[in-house]
C-alpha cells in the first residue's frame, strides 16, 4: 500500500467516532487529531499541537499545514489534506482527509463537532469551504 493509501485507510477507521476538541483517542477525536494520527500511519510525523482553540486566530492552521506539507497543490487526489473554511468564519478553521468516494469522484474523512467522524461525497457545497490543497507525499 502507498503511503496516502496507510493514511486514508487509518482515517477511516475512525468513522463513527464521536468528536471531542483535543481529542486524540478511538473514542473521541477532532479534525487535526485524525489528520495527525492518519498521517502518521503513513508514514508523515507532524507536530502534534494541542494549545489551539475552537476559533480560528491569525489564519494559524494554514501556517500549520504550509509548515508541514509545503504550497498547496491545484488538483485534488486521495491521501491529500483539504483546509476548509466556515461561511461564518474569519479564517480557515477545519481539516480533513480526501478519500476515494465508492460511486466515483471524491470524498473527504474528518471530524465534525455536530456529526463525529464520517466520509461523505464531495458535492458543490462541500468544494467551496475548501481553500486549499497539501501533498502529505510530495509527488507520488
């Protein structure tokens, strides 16, 4: 398996689990902490901060992404991390993990504090929170 196959795969063994802010367990995990462990899984040891809060400040989780994985890339494949923005809110405040949607297109994995964690389709509405794209895996 690839690398971004590990991390997407990991990413998904989550689904179900409830979200906690700060959450790092099987039982209870949020966005950055299923990014963090999913990454490791294949392989991408990232910084595993726990001093942020639930609002965005200073547009500090793009410098967090652009620190670890580089310049976001133009096109979208499974394994990538996507930073999204909230209509509502002053910077990008959430991450998640592209997978590979079974009806074709993509999905994206991440942990949402009114659903947990769960893999859906990405649909219109879905694309438009996304402000960019990282390559945990460079080029491959």
């Amino acid at each position: 398996m690839t690398p971004a196959q590990l991390c997407v795969d990991h990413a998904r063994s989550y689904i179900g689990t409830k979200w906690r802010h700060r959450g790092r367990k099987p039982w209870a995990i949020d966005c950055i902490g299923i990014l963090v462990l999913s990454v490791a899984a294949g392989g991408v040891q990232m910084r595993d901060r726990r001093d942020y809060g639930r609002e965005p400040w200073q547009d500090g989780l793009r410098k967090e992404m652009e620190d670890h994985f580089g310049a976001p890339v133009d096109d979208m494949q499974p394994g990538d991390v996507v930073l999204m923005q909230w209509r509502d809110k002053p910077a990008p405040s959430h991450v998640g993990i592209l997978g590979d949607y079974c009806h074709g297109g993509l999905s994206i994995i991440h942990a949402h504090n009114d659903f947990g964690v769960a893999e859906h389709r990405i649909d219109d509405e879905w694309r438009k929170l996304i402000v960019a794209t990282y390559r945990p895996w460079g080029d491959a």
